[in-house]
C-alpha cells in the first residue's frame, strides 16, 4: 500500500510496518517489504522503457526485487519517443 505524504489515512496496527521513500522528489509512505517491482507497478509505470535510480545508483531490471528501505531515494525517468 502506498499513501502519498499529507494524506489523511486511516491509521492501524500496520502503521508501525510502514517506511517513508521518496520517488521522483514525491515523499510517500509505503509497506517496509515493498520492492522497486512493487512500487513501480503500483504505481502506474509501464514494464518497459522506464529507467531507475536508486539512492542515486542506476538500478538495473535485474535489481527490481530489491526490498526498499527507509528513506529510500528513488528517480523515474520515462522512455519519450520523438525527434
């Protein structure tokens, strides 16, 4: 689950199992084992044509697994086609 910062969410016994990232210069809160593959997707990015930094470290494909952790910094960048 992610709840963008400054949301009002609901809060439970499950806030305690939460981490704050940043993506793209956005703050969000998210479940602390949520993977970049996770994330991206819940996010609405595609499979392909997309780049990611993480903690200002390119993250290949085969990295995506990777569990975040808190304080986590990550940068999106988007293939545009064009001339």
């Amino acid at each position: 689950m992610i709840v963008r910062a400054g949301d009002d969410a609901e809060r439970s016994d499950e806030e305690e199992r939460r981490m704050m990232i940043v993506v793209n210069e956005q703050q969000l809160q998210v479940d602390d084992q949520t993977t970049v593959a996770a994330l991206l997707e819940s996010l609405g990015y595609p499979d392909r044509g997309i780049a990611v930094a993480l903690d200002q470290a390119v993250l290949p494909r085969s990295g995506w697994q990777t569990t975040l952790s808190d304080g986590a910094r990550l940068e999106v960048v988007t293939a545009v086609q064009g001339g």
